[in-house]
C-alpha cells in the first residue's frame, strides 16, 4: 500500500506538497468551506519570487476577497490556470485539482517546519 | 488565507449582547451561518442539509439563483417597524421625508428618504397608509434600516407634535418572501394576496396569522413583505417553508439580489452626505413637495436638481472576472479619480462582477470607459445602465 501523500499546512489554511523542491500550494478544505461559493482567483506571476507569508494570489467569494500567502519562500515556476479559468473548482477539490501555484522552494527542508495533517486538525479544533 | 472581512474571525469572542430575531432557533435548526449584522445575529448563508438540500444546495450563489428561479424567505426582522398614527400624521411625517405622503392612498405603500437640513439621506424607508383607527384617526405604517432604526425612531419622535403617536413595534417579525413563485405562496394560504398590486398594503391571515403584508421587497422579484407577531413568526416561517417553491435565504444572496436589482443600501451607497439627486432617487420627490420646497433639506436638494450634481450614481460594469469592492477608486480614460465604488461583487446572474459607484458627472455617461484601480493594478470597466437584471415587480 503506498504511504499517504505528505501534505503539510499552515495557519492561514494553506496547504503544501513537495516533491524535490517543488512546492505545490492550494488552500484546505476548510477554507473553501469558510469562503463559500468562489468566483474569482488571482495567481502570482511565474518567475516571481516570493517570501514566507507574503500575500501572493487573492481568492474571492461572493461576499468577499481574501489573500493567500505563501506558506515559504521561492520562485513560482507554475501557476494553475484551470482555477483562474473555473474559480469554482476551488470549491469542488480544493486538495487536488484546484491547487493554485507551484514553488521552487529556496529551502525544501523548511517544509518539515510546517504542521502535519494531525497538527492542523488539532489546530482547527482551536478555532 | 486570510478570513473574509465580512465574517468574524473565529477567534474572536461573540460580541456582548448580540439581539436575535424571533427566527434565531428557526435560522440554526435549517442550517444558518450566523454572523453579527446591525447588532443582530443573522443568517449570512445556508448549509442545507437533507430535504432542503434537494431544493438548493445552499450558499449565497444558490440561494441567489433559487431566488430569481422560484422563491426565497429572507429573515428581515432586525429591520424596524413602528406605527405613526394621529390626526395630520402624514403632514406631521412630510415635515421629516422627501415624499408626498398627503397623497398616498389608503393600502399603497411608497419608498421614501429622511433627509436632513444639508440634503443629505438620513435613512430610506418604506411607508404605508392603513385603515384609519376606529376614531378616525391617520395610521402610517413605517419600515426602516436595521443599523438606523434608533436614530430613526428618535429623529421622527422629536418632530412629533401632541396627538401624533410613534410607536416602534419590536415585538414584531418581519419576513420578504421574493420571486417568480412567491404570489402563488402567499395566494394559496391567502387569496385575497394575489390581487395586491406593486406596492399594495393590505392585512392578511396566514396560517392562521394575522399580518400586514405589502407587496414589495429588495431583490428586483415580484414579492411580499409580511409583518406578524415575533410570537408567531416561526408558525409562519414552516408554513411557508411548506411549499417547496421555497427557501430560506441569507444576508449574502440578499446583497447581491439588490446589487443586481440597483438598489441602494443605505451606509454604503447612501448616506448622511448624499443627496437624493446624486444619488438617482429625484423620482422619491413628490412633484407637490418640490413646488412647495417644504422638506429637510429642499434648498440644497433643489440647487443640486437645477444646477445638475457634481457627482452621479451609476452602474459599473468591470471587464474581467474580477470583482470590485466598496471603496475601489474609479479613474477617467486619462488616469484622474473620478469617484469610488461604493458597492461592488459578482453577479450571480450575470456570472460575471458587477458595481455601483458615484462618479464625477463627466463621467457618468452610458458607455463611458473607466479603470478601476483593484490591487494595485487598473482594470478596465464602463459605465452601464442599471438595473443590472431587469425588474419583474408585479404591475
């Protein structure tokens, strides 16, 4: 049986896959829950380099925009358009086809600094 | 991500004494996300959940949709309702509004603005002329904003000579019922409903309530507005909710109808500091009022009428997908702010971003092309007609 894939999270409701040192970044199913019906993403430009909890790409609700950081540092080298094409998908699968941009990560290992998926569980029981 | 400013961070302690509407326990049973409007705990939205979910699926885009497709029931009981009764009421009333109320029929409601001594709105509301009391005596029939409803109340109070009564009924419920479907609701618990005509004011029993209805609403759908005793507003609620025509909608499709419909909300659009001229509302003037220059506020209102504003409200159609909130600054072809949205998002029925917004009157023409600055960047944009989905009042 193959391992679970490792997602790691952040505060902000952001999740995070790596693979080598690419980071795929889309946002938790909590938080398309919280936002409700999307209707219009905004994605940071390729070759940008961003930082640590930097507000990188927007997603907006019906009621309301919101700012999705960038849960570490790195270049984006991807971004998806399907999402910038259908924001609806965020809704539908928020943890698969709906991610919103990949990063070169300027350190890879500062991914194991983010919660795991027991750890954000517990976190979104604080709230 | 960051919440959504509209929705209290989870974190944050429930505001201290937070009123509820008679539908609080109804609202939560179906569903309801509560967040704090108006000092009110009211329903932003629905997570449907068994039957009801196999008539929407919920959420504002559903609830919106559901609403132009059948019928919605919108908890409007935060709003304030009060009773202006005595003898020359409807003088005494006309002292404080913009409105010819002499003139309003017995059962016909009218749209109207309190205005002050600057011209500026100090509220809009809904005014209608019951039957007389058993002495004969004027009975008016007042529904206010939420958020103003205090000030409102003490303002009107104020002017009140002796024999002049307000009365605030917090006692009261108040629910909208809109849409295509809502007249063969209210028809099949009570008849006579269906031959109201737009802005008709009548009593009716439902359920076996007894209510004041009007036909009117905020969404830019034929519909009604229904007054009953808090008491028995949940009695009512589930039999409206009997009818599988209908859902319950919150405060986010209730928003977006009337951005759809044009119509403005009062703290956003209009405010202590626009006039009704500016603000596209010279038709709520009565033509006996502007001869006579007798309202709050005439003098100014007046210039801005033969002089022609500084500034218009107008629809504002973004090109993109992006939505513009309130607040996003609207520039001329040539890069000069040229005024602010003031109430802007997407459009359910449009699918696609739509706002309103005051610009300086050079630039308020039908097709004029616009920027509108969201983020940084400038998006293109272009002056449009409103309403942005035509009206289908009953006439």
């Amino acid at each position: 049986m193959p391992a679970a894939p490792d997602i790691r999270y952040t505060r902000d409701h952001e999740w995070v896959s790596l693979d080598g040192d690419v980071a795929t970044i889309g946002i938790t199913d909590h938080a398309q829950e919280a936002l409700g019906d999307i209707v219009f993403v905004e994605l940071p430009e390729p070759e940008r380099a961003v930082t640590e909890g930097e507000a990188c790409a927007v997603v907006e609700s019906v009621k309301a925009a919101s700012d999705v950081y960038a849960p570490l540092s790195g270049k984006v080298v991807e971004i998806n358009q399907a999402v910038i094409d259908d924001p609806a998908l965020v809704n539908g699968d928020p943890m698969g086809g709906a991610w919103f941009f990949r990063l070169e990560l300027d350190e890879p290992e500062a991914f194991d600094a983010l919660m795991d998926e027991a750890a954000y569980a517990e976190y979104l029981e604080t709230l | 991500m960051s919440p959504p400013p509209d929705e209290p961070a989870a974190t944050l302690p429930t505001p201290p004494a937070l009123a509820t509407t008679p539908l609080d326990a109804w609202h939560r049973r179906l569903g309801a996300r509560m967040v704090p409007f108006a000092g009110y705990a009211m329903p932003v939205q629905y997570d449907f959940a068994g039957e009801m979910a196999a008539r929407c699926r919920g959420g504002v885009l559903g609830e919106h949709l559901h609403c132009r497709a059948q019928a919605a029931l919108f908890d409007v009981s935060h709003m304030g309702q009060a009773w202006i009764t005595g003898a020359g009421a409807d003088a005494v009333l006309e002292t404080l509004v913009v409105g010819d109320i002499a003139g309003l029929r017995e059962g016909r409601q009218r749209y109207s603005l309190l205005t002050n001594d600057q011209g500026g709105i100090l509220d809009d509301l809904m005014i209608a002329r019951a039957a007389p009391g058993a002495d004969g005596t004027q009975r008016l029939f007042l529904v206010v904003n939420a958020a103003n409803k205090e000030a409102d109340f003490a303002h009107i109070a104020a002017h009140l000579p002796p024999g002049v009564t307000l009365t605030p009924l917090p006692a009261r419920a108040l629910v909208a019922v809109q849409g295509p479907a809502a007249a063969a609701i209210l028809g099949a618990l009570d008849p006579a409903t269906a031959a109201l005509p737009f802005l008709g004011f009548a009593t009716a029993r439902l359920a076996g309530i007894d209510c004041l209805i009007s036909r009117s609403g905020y969404t830019g759908e034929d519909g009604f507005e229904i007054s009953c005793p808090a008491e028995q507003a949940e009695a009512l609620a589930d039999a409206l909710l009997g009818f599988s025509a209908l859902i319950p909608a919150g405060l986010g499709a209730r928003d977006s109808l009337r951005l759809e419909a044009g119509l403005c909300l009062h703290g956003n659009d209009i405010d202590p500091a626009t006039n009704p001229i500016e603000a596209g509302l010279t038709w709520t003037i009565g033509k006996r009022r502007r001869m006579a220059a007798d309202f709050p506020g005439a003098g100014p209102i007046l210039a801005a009428l033969a002089e022609g504003p500084a500034r218009l409200r107008v629809g504002i159609r973004p090109e993109g997908r992006a939505p513009a909130r309130a607040g996003t600054a609207i520039l001329n072809e040539a890069g000069e702010t040229v005024g602010t949205i003031t109430s802007g998002g997407f459009s359910p029925s449009l699918s696609a971003p739509i706002a309103m917004g005051y610009v300086r009157r050079d630039a308020a023409g039908d097709g004029t092309k616009l920027w509108l600055s969201v983020r940084g960047q400038r998006l293109p944009a272009q002056v449009v007609p409103m309403p942005f989905v035509p009206h289908r009042y009953i006439r």
